[in-house]
C-alpha cells in the first residue's frame, strides 16, 4: 500500500501541524511505503514573494527531517520538482465538471466572504487529484476539512477510468488524528489565520513566554475546576503521559491551584518533546548539502513512478501514439 500526503510551507509548523498531521506521518513510514511532499505548487495561491517561498520550503524539509521523518524509510521531495504531476493536472483538467470544483469548500467559503479567488484556488482540487493518482496512491492522510478533496480526486478517476480505461488507482482518505486537540493560545482551533499558534522549534526562552500568555479563565485558586473542558490541560496531554495526565486531572477538580503552575509544567514538557528536534534541525542546518541530497533523490523516485502513470494516461488519451 501507498501513503501519500502533501504539506504547504505558507509557514513555520507549529503545535497544531505537528500532533495533526506530521506526528502520523511520521508513524506511517515505517508501516507502508510512504511519499511525502512539499506543496510549494500549492503555496502559490497564497505567497507571492520568491524569497519567502524558497525559505520557507526549505524550513519546512528541515523541519520534517528533524522531527524525525527518515529519508531511508519515506520518499521526501518537493511537488515542483515533478513537471509529469503539471502536464497529469492540465489533462485531468479538460475532463473535470466545472460545478464540481465550484461546490469545494476553499472557493466556496472565499466567494461567501467577498474574497477573490484566482484560477488557483479554483483549480486546485485538480492538482491535488493530480498529485494523488500520480502516484498509484492507495492512503491518503488528511483531517476532516479535506475528505471533500479525496472524494474530488475519486469522482475524477472515476470519470477518466470510464471514458479511458483502467488508469487510475481509487485513493481512499484516511482521516487524521482527530482526537488530538490542539487548541490555541486564546483556545480556538490553533491555527496561522487566527495567529494563536505555538511554533515547533521556538527556542526555550520564547515557548516559556508564548505559554505564559495562554489566556485562561478567572476563577479563583480554590475552586474545582473540569480538566476535559480546559484549553490548558488539552495542551498539556498533547505531551504528558498517561500517569502525568491523572494526576492533573484530578489536581484540577481538586482546585488550590494555580493556572501559573499549569504553564510551568506544560513548558517543561513541551520542551522535553521538542527539544531533541530543535537540536537536530541546529545540526542539517550546518549540512547545507544533506537536505538538498534529500530532496533531489525523493524527487528521482518519485519521478519514476509519476512518469509510469503519465505515460499511461497519455497512450490511454491518444497523447502518444
């Protein structure tokens, strides 16, 4: 079986990105072959500024090696390196329902807002079907909020099969970890857009400040409080242990406690998490080669199979003789 799942580098990864997504990725690899991308393709929509983006990619391939994504068990590279997933995306394109791409939720929600939503936006279910059948892939990781694109890359496969043939293999989603709550500094869903995010690799000194402005609510030491309804203590079990995750349980219906004390130990274990990865990402970076090696051997492999896919569909359409 393939997984397959793509990351946008629109910005650093934080709390949210990691116990969402990367966290299962990771666990992934060593039970199936695993491809992982970069979706700069996709950034496009959003960042306009070169510099920006290539930094920004790069970090985030730093930050997956050093979270421990491993280039021997996954296949690591970036979506522009692979020209056969542009020229698969255009082909697919001639054959999609324009009414299906204008009931997505991205273009749907930006229409209702009054925001302007480029060709982009618009196409981009049709690049990530691409990205997905390119690949033969079977597993797609993805949370709740992208089902309706894997349903997208499914009806089109679909479609193209039935007019073409047997050349795509029928992806099914496979939801992402729901349970894991990541709430943000203010207690809303963590999230860039509503800048409430807590970064993987903040240094010591700044994650011990962002956590101390967690907002919390006013009541008084003494009283009981209900752990399961606290953005503070979902924080913390994101990190401690189920023994750790008692014990702060019942300290909260307990009460006589303060929310200081709560951040202390959120802290401390949030840096015992993230602090061997922050080592490791100080050291690729000294690397300048290493994570460039990466990218363009995950890129040769996913070429391979991309081209394989491709070439069927171009002798299925008549492409090539």
């Amino acid at each position: 079986m393939r997984v397959l799942s793509g990351i946008q580098p629109t910005g650093r990864f934080h709390w949210g990105n990691y116990f969402g997504a990367i966290r299962q990725y990771i666990q992934l690899q060593h039970e199936d072959e695993a491809f992982y991308f970069i979706a700069n393709l996709h950034a496009l929509t959003t960042i306009r500024d070169a510099q920006q983006l290539n930094q920004l990619t790069l970090d985030a391939a730093l930050d997956l090696l050093a979270l421990g994504l491993d280039p021997d068990a996954a296949t690591l590279f970036l979506q522009s390196d692979i020209p056969e997933i542009s020229e698969l995306t255009w082909i697919l394109m001639t054959g999609t329902p324009m009414g299906l791409l204008e009931r997505c939720h991205a273009f749907k929600e930006k229409k209702a807002r009054g925001v302007s939503a480029d060709a982009g936006l618009f196409t981009y279910p049709v690049l990530m079907a691409a990205d997905i059948l390119g690949y033969d892939s079977n597993c797609v990781p993805v949370g709740q909020d992208q089902v309706q694109h894997i349903e997208v890359a499914r009806d089109i496969a679909r479609s193209f099969n039935h007019h073409y043939g047997d050349c795509f293999v029928q992806p099914e989603a496979s939801l992402l970890d729901s349970s894991a709550k990541v709430p943000g500094t203010d207690g809303e869903k963590m999230s860039k857009s509503y800048d409430n995010i807590i970064p993987v690799f903040a240094e010591e000194q700044a994650l011990n400040k962002q956590i101390m402005r967690i907002s919390t609510d006013s009541r008084a030491m003494e009283d009981a409080k209900e752990p399961e309804t606290d953005h503070l203590y979902q924080l913390f079990c994101l990190f401690g242990k189920a023994e750790q995750q008692q014990e702060m349980a019942a300290m909260y219906r307990q009460g006589g406690f303060g929310y200081g004390d709560i951040k202390k130990q959120l802290a401390a274990a949030a840096e015992a998490y993230f602090g061997p990865a922050r080592e490791r990402r100080k050291k690729l970076t000294q690397d300048s080669s290493y994570v460039q090696d990466v990218l363009t051997a995950g890129a040769t492999k996913a070429r391979l199979k991309a081209a394989e896919v491709l070439d069927r569909v171009q002798h299925a359409t008549g492409l090539v003789r």
